[in-house]
C-alpha cells in the first residue's frame, strides 16, 4: 500500500510560483508520514517546490490545508478523485469546516492526527473508511512521533530544521486559529524526547515552531537548561510575559536563542484589549525590545493592520516604531478574519465579509470591510510600510552596528525584503529599490542552516493557566463542533 501526502501550494493562482524556496518543509505531514504503519509506503509531496504526480500516487491520498491553501487543495483533491484516489483533508482549515472540507474527500480528519490516522488507514485497508475522524481527548503529548525527515529534501527549504516542542495556547485571542484548533490549553513534549530529537538534526541552526516558547516558565527554563550543552543556535517565538520572567530570556540566551518572534500586533491597548491579547501592553514593547537586544536576541515583531480602530495614521505610526524602537525584523499583516475564530464570527455576524475565496485569506489581502478605513486604503497602506521597512534605508537605520544585528538578522531582513519585493507593486510603493535579491541561506551561514526565520502570525500569551499544562498526558475534552 502507498500514501502520498500533499502540501497544497497557498495563495492565488496567478501567485503560485516554484521561483523561490519555500520557508519550511510540512512538520504536519512529516508528523502524519511518522504515524503511517511501518508496511506502508509514504511520500510527501510539497506543490511549492515539486510537482504533483496524478497518476503516480497512492491509492489513499492526504492533504493539508491552511485556510489560504484550502481552494488550491479542494482542487488537487478534485483531480485525484478523477483518478481514483481516495482523499482525506486534515489540518487546521477543515478542522474548523470539516463539511466544507468533506464535500472533496472520502475522510476529514478533525484535529490533531495522532491517535485517528491509524485508524484511517486501518478503515482504508478494511474498506471502511468513516466520513469524519475526531476524538475526545488530545493526544498524549509524549505520543507525537519524531516526523519524517528523510521524506523531504532540506534543500528545497530555507530553513529545514524546525521542531515542535508544545501544542496549544492557553489564550484565545480573537483573531487567532490557534486556541479553536488545539482547544485551549497547552500541552508539552517530555524534555528527553525534545532532545533526542534535536541531537539527531544536521547543522547548528533550529527553528521552534512552538506557538510560545516560554507559555509554562518551568517547562522553559528545563527546555532551556537542556538545550545549553548542545551547542544549537535557535529561533522561536514567545510571548511579552517575557518581562515578567527575565531569567528565562537569559536562560534562553545562554542556550542559543538568537531571534524571538514576538505578538505585538498594534499600538493600541484599546485593540489589544478587544482583541483578547490583554498580555500586551504597549507601553512595555520597547522595554521588551531593549532587554532582548541586551541579550543578544533579536526581535522578530508582528503587526497587524485593519483592526477596527486603525484610521490612516497606523501605518506610519507602525513604521515609525518599528524603525525607532529597533525592532529587527518586521511581519505585518491585514487582519484577517479566519473561520472557527471569534473574529470570523464577529465580522460574519455584522456582515462585514466580504470576500468568500479562501486563497485571499493570507494576510496580504482584504477580504472584510474595515471600520475606519475604506479597503484601497488598507491594502494600500499595508503595501508602503512594507515597502518601506524593507527598503535598504530603513534596513540599515533599523540594524546599524547593533548587538543583534547578526548574520541571522541581516539574512532574515534580506530574505523578506526578497519576498516583499516579489509581491509588492514596486510601481505603486515607490520604496523598494533595487530587484529582489536571490539569497540562499547557505551562503549567507557558511553553509551551517538552510535559511531563516519567518512570516507567521503575531503570537503572545500573558502567563499561562499553569494548572493547564499537563506533561505527557492527555487533558481536556473535545471543542464543540
Ligand atoms: C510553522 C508555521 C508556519 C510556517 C510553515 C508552514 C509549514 N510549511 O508547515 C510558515 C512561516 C511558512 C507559515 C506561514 C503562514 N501561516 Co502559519 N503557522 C505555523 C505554526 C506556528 C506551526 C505549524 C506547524 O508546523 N505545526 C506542527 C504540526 C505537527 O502541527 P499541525 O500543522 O497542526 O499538524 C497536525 C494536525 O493539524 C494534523 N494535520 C495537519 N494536516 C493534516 C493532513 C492530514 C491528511 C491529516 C490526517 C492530519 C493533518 O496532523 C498534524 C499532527 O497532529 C502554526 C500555528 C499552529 N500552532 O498550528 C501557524 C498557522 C498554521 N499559520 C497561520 C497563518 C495565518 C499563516 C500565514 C497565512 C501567515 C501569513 N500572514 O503569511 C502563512 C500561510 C502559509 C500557507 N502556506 O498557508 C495560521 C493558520 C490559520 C488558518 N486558519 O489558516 C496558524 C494556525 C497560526 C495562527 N495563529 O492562527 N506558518
Ligand atoms: S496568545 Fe498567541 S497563540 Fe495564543 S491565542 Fe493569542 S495569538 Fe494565538
């Protein structure tokens, strides 16, 4: 028997293009490859960097999906269909519409895999293959396979040495898919297993994929103590109660942290309030950003536009403190509204989506209608401070001669300025000044890691429900569907 996996290619059609590396390889599917019984054949197969075989697949065919990647994957799975195959949908857009998911596939698997993969292909041998696959409880922490590696081709990627340490997130902010996924609480790996597997990646360079690296200080800081002798350099993302627990930041540090990603989404403590990310104060960012720097961590800051008090001085107010305040490196994004998340209902409910295509669901578009703002404005301001963070004149007011201002942060500057440069109409910006340069990250690391840190959405939780944390045990009840 053969699976393939398959990672759809997100975004527009017209936008879909193998002409730059992707940033990681799928840890998703590499996971489901792990869970696949060992008789079973297995491929992974990523739309962003190879191409998609009809013919040459397996007879059972599983895809992933983002919300932005959802229309691309319905399709691929409309395609195989044709060609006999059975499909099954997992991942975070049909967990959240898993009817919306099964009108393309034989199976949808809701939530984590763990513990329901098995099952699908045990059905699937049997010729029993059930329409949805949920379960009442959370996997066991300590069950999460080491993931596939050998599936994948690290030099497809930028980065290829990215891990998963804890799932989940005890917070619930308004926009984020996070807490509706993983059902609000936060769940982590036994310690000797998390170093077991870091021991065995190639190269110095590791990227966390944790959605708060530092959520429970205690699992941090033994994380930290055990990571230490390793010798890796890593990159995660943490929320500001940072602040609160200094010692884990140094602990960090001294264990190879050289970037941290995190949550600022906007200046606003009226939004952040509303938003439920009453962790975030902002009066407390440039502090967070000085004791970072001081620790030689740079600083990888999300911002968000189109909240409903943002008026047409956000985006300059936005560059003006990213450039003053030093952050290193900066993600900004349209608010979007992705569904199962409070925001998506809220919008939905006063009628403000506007835009039903789920590729255009990828932080670069406006798909509801803003309050303050008319969407030209939005979309237009979103591309000139974009446009203008990486221009090479803020990039060297941003880095100049600072402690922080590593080859990770240079790399990582000149990896999105790349991007941004791809995608922004340089005609209408005016900023972006020279062609996208053409990086690898081999060069710009001797050679030591395959990339840099990237593009996600702002994370960051005040201190977490300590009693929430269960190492290696299963702990809370299914969501309501
Ligand atoms: C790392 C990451 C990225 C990376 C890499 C993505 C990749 N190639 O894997 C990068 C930086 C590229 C990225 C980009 C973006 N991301 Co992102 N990302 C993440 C993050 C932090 C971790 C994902 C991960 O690797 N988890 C580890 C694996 C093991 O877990 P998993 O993916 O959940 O997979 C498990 C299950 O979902 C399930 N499963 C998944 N797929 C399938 C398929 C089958 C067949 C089966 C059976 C099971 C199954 O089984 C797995 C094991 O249990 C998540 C947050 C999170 N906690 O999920 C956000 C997250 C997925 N990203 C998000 C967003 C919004 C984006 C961007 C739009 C951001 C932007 N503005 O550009 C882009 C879009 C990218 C795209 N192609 O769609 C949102 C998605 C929301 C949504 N509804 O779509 C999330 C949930 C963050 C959030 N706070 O809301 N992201
Ligand atoms: S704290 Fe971060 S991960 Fe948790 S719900 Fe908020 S944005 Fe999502």
């Amino acid at each position: 028997m053969k699976v393939t996996l398959i990672v759809p290619c997100a975004g527009e059609k017209d936008s879909r293009s193998k002409s730059s590396k992707p940033l990681f390889p799928p840890l998703s599917l590499m996971t489901v490859a792990a869970l696949t019984p060992a008789d079973v054949e297995v491929e992974i197969v990523d739309e962003s960097c190879q191409n998609i075989d009809f013919e040459s697949a397996g007879d059972l065919v599983g895809i992933t999906a983002t919300t932005a990647a959802a229309d691309r994957a319905y399709e691929i799975a409309d395609s195989f269909r044709e060609h006999g195959k059975t499909i099954v949908i997992g991942g975070v857009h049909a967990t959240a519409l898993p009817h919306e998911a099964a009108a393309h596939a034989d199976a949808v698997v809701i939530g984590e895999a763990e513990g329901k993969w098995e099952s699908v292909i045990s059905d699937f041998r049997r010729g029993e293959l059930r329409k949805f696959y949920t379960g009442n409880t959370r996997p066991d922490p300590s069950s999460i396979p080491i993931p596939r590696r050998n599936l994948i081709n690290p030099r497809n990627y930028l980065l290829a040495n990215t891990i998963q340490t804890t799932r989940g997130c005890p917070y619930n902010c308004a926009f984020c898919s996070v807490t509706s996924f993983f059902g609000g609480t936060y769940r982590v790996r036994p310690i000797d297993l998390v170093v077991e597997e870091i021991k065995n990646l190639p190269g110095r360079f590791v990227l966390f994929v944790d959605d708060n690296i530092i959520g429970h200080t205690g699992y941090a800081r033994s994380l930290f103590t055990a990571l230490r002798p390793l010798g890796k350099r890593w990159v995660g993302q943490a929320s500001l109660t940072m602040l609160k627990n200094p010692d884990i930041i140094r602990m960090a540090s001294d264990s190879g942290c050289v970037g941290l990603f995190v949550g600022m989404e906007t200046l606003s403590d009226e939004t952040l309030a509303r938003m439920g990310k009453k962790m975030n104060r902002r009066q407390e960012y440039e502090r967070a950003i000085e004791m970072l720097h001081e620790l030689g961590i740079a600083v990888v800051a999300s911002f968000v536009f189109g909240f409903d008090d943002d008026g047409e001085d956000v985006f300059e107010k936005t560059v003006e403190f990213v450039e003053n305040a030093g952050v290193d490196v900066a993600q900004l994004s349209i608010l979007t509204p992705f569904p199962g998340t409070r925001l998506y209902r809220e919008l939905y409910n006063q009628g403000r989506i506007v835009e039903t295509r789920w590729s255009l669901y990828d932080g670069s578009h406006v798909v509801y209608k803003p309050a303050k703002l008319s969407p030209e404005k939005l979309l237009e301001g979103f591309k000139w401070a974009y446009g203008r963070i990486y221009s090479y004149g803020s990039i060297i007011r941003r880095l100049g001669c600072r402690l922080a201002s590593r080859p990770f942060v240079w790399f990582t500057n000149l990896a999105y300025r790349s991007r941004v440069g791809q995608w922004l109409d340089k005609s209408e910006n005016g900023t972006i000044d020279i062609e996208p340069a053409t990086l690898t990250a081999d060069e710009s690391f001797g050679g030591d890691l395959h990339g840099a840190l990237s593009s996600q959405e702002g994370q960051g939780s005040s201190q977490p429900d300590q009693a929430a944390l269960v190492v290696g045990k299963p702990h809370f009840e299914e969501r309501d569907k």
